[in-house]
C-alpha cells in the first residue's frame, strides 16, 4: 500500500511538473516576459489548475467531469493568458489596462476556488444520496424510444440536409453548410442540431440497449439493420469537417468512453493524457476545414499559438467584460436570454444578445463570433458573489456526477455511463460561452436522453450505497473536481 501511494504520489509530482513548470517555463524562454501583479495572480491560476488536472491524470477513479473542466481552465483561462501577460501579445486589438489583467485574473482564480469547495463539500457528503441527479442517472434505456429516436433522426436527415447543401456540403466545410438553406442563420444553426444531436443519441443508444428478459430477436435484427444506418448518418452530420471540433469531439469521446474497454483507471489515465496532449498540440490546426478556401497550415511555437490563435480569446473577452462592467455596471437581465433563448425578438425586442458579441460591440469589431467564458457572464449578472455561487453549484454537481457514474459504472444502459461522459466534454463548450449561443443545442443534448430512457426500479427502492474509502493512489489535495464557433457553431 505504501509503494502504491509513493508512485501515486510521484505520478502527481511528475503532472505537475511538466504542466506547471515545464510549459510555462518554454513559453518564458522563448520571449521577453513583462512581470508584474496581474502576471503574479495569473501564475497562481496555473498552479492551481495545473495541480488539479495533475491530479486528475493520476486519479485511480475515472473522473471525466472533472477531466473537462480542469482541461479548459488550465489550457484556455491558464497557460494561454499566461503567455498573454508574459509576451504582451493577444489575438484581438481592443487593449487593456494593468489593473484590469489583474481583476480579470482574481476573477478566474476566485472561479477555481469556488469550484474547489464545491467539490470538497460533494466529496464530504458522498454518503448523503443525491436527490435529483441519481434518480436522473439511473434512468435506463428503453427499446421502443430508442428504435423510434432512430427512425425519427433518419427521416430529419431525409428532410432536412437537402436544404443544407445536400449530403456533399457536409464533407465541404462548415462556411459550405452554414451559408445553404434556411434564410436565418439561427433557423439554420438548429435544423443542423436537429438531426445530429438526434442521430448521436440513436447510435449511442443502439450500441447500449439491454437485452430483454424474454428474449430480444426481434431487436437484435432490428438493431443490426439499423446500426449501420445510423453509423453513416453520424459520419455525414457529426464529423470534424463540417461541424465543431469540441462537438464532433463530444461525440466521439462519448462513444469511447461509454465503451466498457474505456472505463478502468488506467486506459481513463492514458486516454485523458493523449487527449491533453492533443488539445494542447494539434487542437490549433484542426480548423482546416473551417472554410471553402483552405489556408496553408503552418506550425507554430505553442507561445506564438497561445497569444495570436483566435481560439484563444477567452482571456482577453474577460479582460473586455470587465471594463464593460466597469462602464455600463451589472446586467441581471442578461441572465434572463439564457432560460428564455426561444422566445423571439419579435416578441421580446430588448432581448439579450449573446455576451460574447455584446462584448464584441464594446470594443468595436465587426466579428462578433467570439466567447464570453462562464466566469466573466456570472459577473455580469451580479459580481463576483454571483461568481462564487455558480461554481460552488458546478463543483457540487460535477464531483456528484462523477461518484454516480463511478457507482453506476457497470450497468452499461443508464444515463450515468452515458450523459456523462456526453455532458464531460460538451462542457467546454459551456464554459467557454456565450451561454445565450450554446443553451439551444445544450438543451437538445440533455433532453433527448431524457425521452429514451425510463426510471430505474432500482433507484426509487433501493438506496444507494455509501462511496467506498478512496483508493490510497496518492495523496489528497484540494481542487479535484473535474472555440471557436459560438452560437450556432460552438466549437
């Protein structure tokens, strides 16, 4: 047990070396870094989301909540605005000041430290039974909802993707599906979600129905007929080409993950490297087919990409936001778009516009597809109080959801082995913003599992069992838990 702690512990160690001297050290190398207070706050950023996500690459459970929000914020709201502050170099012209790099960096760190006792105070209650998200991921998945998602996704395919271009367009590039079909961009953005995020649900589905208990021959030839069906709809509507990298990355992790070979914590380990590994190297150049006209792909060093890529703007939004908050003072109604984001203008003429592009507007672009990541919309609503709440109730819930697909792991069909890893990765996208552009195909994502599974006999009777003791992998320390496109294109 002691040898298994001291590797454990030297695993950490070795994390977080690599992400939180080594990287931030070969940026520094490679320029004239600027020290100053707000470069000081931001170096405990890292830290602190260096350490986490170390711990989570050495976690002797799979924590795949915690894996998507500690990725996010070490390389986008960490590494990145570091770099930023060190070279004094960003990717957008609207500039400014030091004392507003220091407030928009506090206000990333009060974020991780919220989210962190969220999950401290989920982690202490782990014997209490959670009320609504275990029922919730105890649903299990049902025969004849699914085979009906299935029919329903291939007759939306039918009737939708002539008027996006056709099935060609989707092997094109996204500029090629985007600007076919519906005269609004918003009603063209939602006839695409419309049938992938069915068409994802019926494959994944499909691949996990239970058997039945008296026999299912029937729904194994029907299932035979249509896996592959679905399989060639989920090529042509949810590959990398002609829809967001984070959402066809959504897609294809959820189906790695959910597959009974993904789920020890070793391949979790090794998987959740690789995919650092990728994000941090190959992540900047896989917008190749962004549009009809390719550009020349030319390699970088990570510090040149981390200041001038344009999928790095979510540190320079917040410092934006801040300024903007400074001027025009909090906006409590802004909160109201992201429950509401179906009415109309034509209904509500006062209507939020998403914040990313309400920042936009500030500083004076004319490109208004740009991020608003959580921290900075909290802020906007009421401050950093309102800051502090969002990411406690995140942190909560994440480490919640994490423990119940833990327990749940091995009962292949319900919500906790699927939503989960779907809502892990789909969350980056959420975190980045804005909320308003991303709430339409969130709620889609979540509610159609919702209407393929029913309630678990198991989850109304039986309670559930108490976490068992940690594994003595190494050990503990505080902050475990765990772009392009926006609103109709996130990722």
């Amino acid at each position: 047990m002691r040898g298994s702690q001291e590797r454990g512990l030297a695993a950490v160690c070795c994390w977080a070396v690599v992400l939180v001297a080594l990287l931030p050290g070969m940026i520094l190398l490679s320029a004239h870094p600027r020290f100053g207070a707000a470069l000081a706050v931001q170096c405990v950023v890292l830290a602190h989301s260096g350490a986490a996500l170390a711990r989570v690459l050495t976690a002797t459970s799979v924590r795949l909540m915690a894996l998507g929000f500690w990725l996010f914020t070490y390389v986008w709201l960490g590494l990145a605005p570091f770099a930023m502050l060190a070279t004094d170099t960003y990717p957008l012209s609207f500039r400014t000041g030091e004392a507003t790099a220091f407030a928009a960096s506090a206000l990333i760190e009060l974020g991780l430290i919220a989210y962190s006792g969220g999950v401290a105070l989920a982690a202490r209650r782990g014997t209490t039974r959670p009320v609504v998200l275990e029922p919730l991921l105890s649903r299990r998945l049902t025969p004849v909802p699914v085979l009906l998602l299935c029919g329903l996704a291939l007759v939306c395919a039918v009737a939708l993707i002539p008027q996006q271009g056709g099935w060609a367009a989707f092997f094109t590039s996204r500029q090629a599906v985007r600007q076919t079909g519906a005269a609004s961009e918003t009603a063209r953005a939602m006839s695409i979600w419309a049938v992938a995020v069915p068409a994802f649900w019926g494959l994944l589905g499909l691949l996990h129905l239970p058997l039945l208990k008296r026999g299912d021959r029937w729904l194994r030839k029907v299932r035979w007929m249509l896996l592959p069906l679905m399989l060639a709809l989920n090529v042509v509507v949810n590959n990398p080409i002609s829809r967001p990298r984070f959402w066809a990355g959504t897609v294809l992790l959820t189906l790695l993950f959910s597959w009974r070979r993904f789920d020890s914590p070793r391949v979790f380990r090794v998987t959740a490297a690789a995919l650092a590994a990728v994000v941090l190297l190959v992540f900047p150049y896989s917008d190749y087919f962004r549009y009809d006209q390719r550009e020349t792909v030319h390699v970088v060093p990570l510090s040149e990409q981390l200041t001038t890529g344009m999928d790095y703007d979510s540190y320079q939004q917040m410092q934006t936001g801040v300024d903007y908050v400074a001027e025009n003072g909090f906006s409590p109604s802004s909160a109201l778009g992201v429950p509401l984001f179906m009415v109309p203008r034509s209904a509500w003429p006062d209507k939020p516009q998403a914040t990313g592009a309400e920042f936009a507007d500030y500083a004076g672009y004319d490109f208004k597809n740009l991020s608003a990541p959580l921290w900075i919309e909290g802020f906007l609503w009421a401050g950093a109080p309102c800051v502090v709440v969002v990411f406690l109730l995140l942190g909560m819930a994440s480490r919640r959801m994490d423990d119940i697909r833990e327990r749940l792991r091995d009962s292949r069909s319900t919500l906790a082995v699927l939503l989960v890893p779907a809502f892990a990765f789909y969350q980056l996208i959420l975190l980045r913003g804005s909320l308003i552009a991303i709430v339409g195909p969130l709620v889609l994502v979540l509610a159609v599992p919702l209407l393929i599974t029913t309630r678990s006999a198991r989850s109304s009777r039986v309670p559930s069992p108490a976490l068992p003791p940690p594994t003595p992998g190494h050990v503990p320390i505080p902050g475990k838990g765990g772009i392009r496109e926006h609103s109709h294109q996130p990722g």
